[in-house]
C-alpha cells in the first residue's frame, strides 16, 4: 500500500506551479479551499478503492495461512499432485498478481485523472505564497510585539483565535521565513517547533513519526544552527550544531559547519563584541508605535479637534448632513461617517470580483512593501458610481473631472502599504503630465476585527478602518507645494481583512475650487519629515 499512497504524495508535490500570490490578500482563497474540498472527496474515493484491495488481500492471506496449517497437519502433503501444483500456482501466478494489486496502477491511474481535470480549473498555491503568508506572520509579530509561543497557540492579543500550530506548522512557518532570508524570526520559529516536538516526546502518547506529516529533531535542527549563526547568535548556533550531531553524528550539513561555528566563536570572544540587528530607521520606528497603538496625538494635540455636521453650502445635505470628525488640522485630515452604503459596497465588490490582481508601487513594480490585491473601477464604465461620483464632489468641494479612477484594494495576510507618500516629486515621468495628487479619498467599506489602520508617522495619527467611512487628507500644501508630513501608512492586517476604495484629486481643475496660498512654504517640511 505504502507504494500507492507515496505516488499521491508525489503528485501534490507537484501540485504548486502557477503563481496566484494569494499571500497578498484575501481574494481567491476561498478557491483554495474548494480545491481542497475536492482533492478531499477525490483522496476518499481513492481510500475507499484502497479498502476494496485491501480485503482482496486479506481473503488471499488467509486462504494461503489456511492451507500452511494444512502442511503442518498432513505426512504426505508434498506428495499431493494438487498441493504441489497449487504452491506452484501460488508462488508464479497469484502472488505476482496480488503484487499488481498492491501497486494499484488501474486506481491510482483512475485517481490521478480525475486530480488532473480538478486542478485544471484552479490557480495553484505556490511556495511563494506560503513563504508570503510566512512573513506576513512575521509582520504582525514585529509591528504588535506578538509572542511566537501565543500564535503557536492559536492567540492574538490575548485572545484565542484559532487551533494550536503543531510542530510541523512551526517548522513550516520557519522555512518560509528561512527561504525569505529572514533569519532571526525564523530562529525563533524552529526553537517554537523543538519545544512542539519536546512537548510530544515527553507526554509519550503519540509517536511523531507515526504521524503525517512528521518531523525530527535533525530536520529542525539542520536549519535551525544555520539561521542562528546568520541572525549573528554565534555561540547558540555552534550549540544546535553539536546537538544536530548529537542526534545524527554523520550529518553531512552539520559537519561541514562545525568548524566554521567554532571559529566564529573564538573570534567574537576575541574582539569582545556583540553583534546585534541593525536599528529600525527613526521613521519605520515611527511607523511601528503609531500601528501599536504605542505612540499616540496628546491631549494637546486634539484639544482643538472637534466632531460636527457639515453641509459645505449643498443644499441636498440640509436636511441630512455629513457627519465630520476633524482627525488633524495641519495638516487636514479628517473622518466623514456613513459617506458609502451597503449596496454601493456590494457592487463594488461584485465589479471586481474577478479582476483583481497584486498591487504594484511606484514604477509599477512588485514589492514586499505592499501586500495587497487590487483593481480599477472607470467612473464613466459603472452607471451604480454616478452618485458616489457627486458624493465625493459635494464632501471635498474639488472637481472629479480630471481625478483618477477609483482604486479597490483588498489586504490578506499581515497585509500593508508600507509609509509612502501618495503625490509624486516627479509628476511627469510617474502620471505622464505636469499634475499632481492634491487629495486622496479612502473609503473604508468593511470592518476589520484587529489591525489594518492607516497610520500617519509624522501626526501620530493611527485612523481605524470603520466599515461606511471616507478618510481624506491633502498632499499638497495650500501653495500647492509637495506636504511631506502626508506620509502615511497601511497597518498590518492582524485579524480578518480590509477592503478599502481609493479615489485621488489631481491638482489640475482645482484651481477655482481650492483657493492657493501666497506663500511659499519653501523646503522646511521636506528637511525635517523627508527620512528614510
């Protein structure tokens, strides 16, 4: 049997091929998880062909077992022409076909096509997603100072979540980390799946290898002193090497380390230092206590904030005003609540459903720096966002007729937008004219259970995403001067998933709507909020 079952392990292995980048956001795995209903149903119906076998076998043995006791009790068995030839018969016909029944070729062939016409209609998950998901963990551990050990668990701030990670999901998880070159919290993820593995050797109930899928100390251990030594921890690295020999004294990857470890022991004792991880910039610094909620506006700062009904002069919100939150003054950011409803959300969603793919930055180019999916809604293509259209005309008092079309974005796993800044110091070459972003319009159109703000570094200012509300700011100054205090951010997704709409104003048409200052601000913002 054991023939058969390792052939489907091969053939999953070759299951990942086209790249879906499904890390990047929620959209599509739900295709995931049908696919895996349906190799679910396909691998039953394989088993059940299994236990059909199986009995044949087992009839087979027990009719042979049968006639070997019959040997034991017979004098003259040998001398039986029938008995002689049945063995015969036995030893040259039955056994090769039973053989041919262990194999399985006929079920395993049978199951493989029907694998194959299951997995023509799906997008493969690749080992590029899971080393994504794999950072996108990372993430969220480093920006709200996560435990390894309380997500093991299954909890997220305290509060428990989903089911323990065995150690093999440790183990996993660290790989991923490991192939991204992410050294130290990948270490900390194979230590998680040594204590994993500790924890079920010593309660003895279960075997690890007689698990699926297992994993040993030396599989752990092979990875585990290598990433230890490139996270700069010399001395612990050289110690999981001598352990990784411990349990396999000819382990040829253990071997060829060793004396390297040594050396570099000896010689970080020798020159007295400690190496340690190079520090966060002051902005990325920034960045993670906004997210954390460590670094907040002080009282101070929002003594003059203030929440009231808005109408901007149009007549048709008298009667039903938009309901302002001032978020910032200087520079202007604010929070307008219910601004979009529930069936422009769901034909949002349904206009993109399937047209979105991974978000690009700058010169349209892919990074880690932004784990989303999106796509584009052309306002005059949708008749449905002819009022959001005018909404969006009445909230800021600009023109729509030279904006951009409407972005949708959709953040999944640890999903983030790095601090960026949404206007561009070179216009020409980035939007292919002399115009700029003058103000961008976000709708958040659902809730996120944990995580996902839009974090402004420089304002300590870390907006919630409220499912019905529009964030807007300007990204230029009233000179129409580039505003570097705009750099802002899309926190880590912790919990769920965020969908937000985008809309940006170019500076162009805005001429008699936003009234230009007389004086240059010069480059003193850019000096003191233009870092790294």
């Amino acid at each position: 049997m054991f023939y058969s079952f390792s052939k489907i392990l091969i053939f999953f292995a070759f299951v990942h091929q086209i790249n879906a980048e499904y890390y990047s956001s929620v959209v599509g795995l739900e295709n995931l998880l049908n696919m895996e209903e349906n190799f679910i149903t396909a691998v039953e119906n394989y088993i059940s062909e299994v236990q059909k076998v199986q009995k044949k076998i087992e009839s087979f043995l027990d009719e042979t077992q049968l006639e070997h006791k019959k040997i034991n009790k017979s004098e003259n068995y040998y001398g039986e022409p029938i008995n002689a030839f049945s063995l015969i018969k036995r030893l040259v016909v039955d056994w090769k076909h039973y053989n041919e029944l262990i194999a399985m070729e006929p079920e395993f062939n049978e199951f493989n096509n029907n694998i194959t016409k299951l997995e023509s209609n799906y997008t493969k998950a690749t080992d590029k997603d899971l080393e994504g998901a794999a950072r996108g963990l990372s993430r969220l551990q480093s920006m709200y100072q996560l435990d390894t050990n309380e997500i093991a668990k299954g909890y997220l701030l305290n509060d428990k979540y989903s089911e323990d990670l065995t150690a093999h999901d440790c183990y996993i998880m660290a790989v991923g980390l490991y192939n991204s070159s992410e050294f130290l919290p990948a270490s900390e993820w194979f230590l998680e799946a040594l204590q994993q593995l500790d924890d079920v050797l010593r309660e003895g109930e279960v075997d690890p290898m007689d698990s699926f899928p297992f994993i040993s100390y030396v599989d752990i251990l092979e990875y585990l002193h290598v990433a230890l030594f490139y996270a700069g921890n010399f001395k612990l690295a050289r110690y999981m090497n001598q352990q990784l020999l411990h349990y396999d004294p000819e382990n040829r990857i253990g071997l060829s380390n060793k004396e390297l470890f040594e050396k570099a022991v000896i010689e970080e004792r020798r020159q007295r230092s400690i190496k340690t991880q190079p520090k966060k910039s002051e902005l990325n610094t920034l960045y993670t206590q906004v997210c954390s909620g460590e670094l907040t506006q002080t009282d101070a700062e929002m003594r003059h904030l203030r929440c009231r009904y808005v109408t901007n002069n149009v007549p048709y919100y008298f009667i039903g005003p938009f309901k302002m939150e001032e978020l910032n003054h200087e520079p202007f950011v604010a929070f307008y609540h219910q601004t979009i409803y529930d069936t422009e959300i769901e034909q949002i969603k349904k206009a993109v459903d399937t047209k979105v793919v991974r978000s690009k930055i700058g010169n349209h180019q892919y990074s880690e720096k932004r784990t989303s999916k999106q796509s584009w809604l052309y306002w005059e293509k949708h008749e449905f966002l002819k009022k959001l259209y005018q909404r969006l005309e009445d909230i800021t008092g600009l023109n729509m007729d030279t904006s951009e079309a409407m972005q949708v974005a959709n953040y999944g796993i640890g999903g983030h937008y790095g601090p960026h800044y949404d206007f561009s110091e070179d216009p020409k070459t980035l939007f292919g004219k002399d115009e700029n972003r003058i103000l961008t319009a976000m709708f958040y159109i659902n809730d996120v259970e944990l995580g996902g703000a839009t974090a402004f570094p420089f304002l300590h200012l870390a907006v919630p995403p409220i499912k019905h509300s529009l964030v807007l700011w300007y990204n230029l100054h009233e000179s129409t001067e580039l505003d570097y205090r705009t750099r802002h951010a899309g926190c880590p997704v912790l919990k769920g998933s965020k969908w937000i709409c985008n809309e940006w104003f170019r500076d162009v048409g805005q001429e008699l709507k936003r009234s230009c200052g007389l004086q240059p601000v010069g480059d003193k913002y850019k000096h003191l909020y233009y870092i790294a």
